[in-house]
C-alpha cells in the first residue's frame, strides 16, 4: 500500500510517500511496524494524539481497518486561520 506523509511527519520521516509491504490489520498495527523501522520513525509517530490519518482519502481512526486499503495518509490536524 502507498503510505504517505504531510508536514512535519514528512519532514521528520524525510519522504512525501513509499510503498508499504505490511500484515497490519489496522492503522494502529501500521503505525507500530513504522515505528520500528528505525529512530525518524519513531520520532514521527511518538505522538499519535497529534496526528490524523486518512485511509484512501477518507479521514479515519487508528483503530479503523486496512483491508482493502490502498493508501494511508498520515498529517497533523489541520487549522483554521
């Protein structure tokens, strides 16, 4: 599946999107396998509070499954201004 990344987990991850190889049943699990790639990883999902996720362009929760799911998307929320 394509994972992409906006803002600063981008900038903490150090690429916009990759293709993800994964078993994870759901957001969470994807998140738990990312963060153990290596420290950038790590360091950009250290706070899952303060991130949002959609899953093929649809706004969704950590716990919402991924079968099925072609693309993750992960950015901070947005805000108003």
């Amino acid at each position: 599946m394509d994972v992409l990344y906006f803002a600063w987990v981008r900038e903490r991850i150090g690429l916009p999107r990759e293709t993800v190889e994964t078993n994870a049943a759901t957001v969470a699990d994807l998140v738990d396998e990312l963060r153990a790639r290596e420290p950038r990883y790590a360091a950009a999902f250290a706070e899952t509070d303060a991130l949002r996720v959609a899953l093929d362009q649809e706004l969704s929760d950590f716990d919402a499954p991924l079968s099925g799911v072609r693309e993750v998307a992960f950015f901070p929320p947005m805000t108003g201004g």
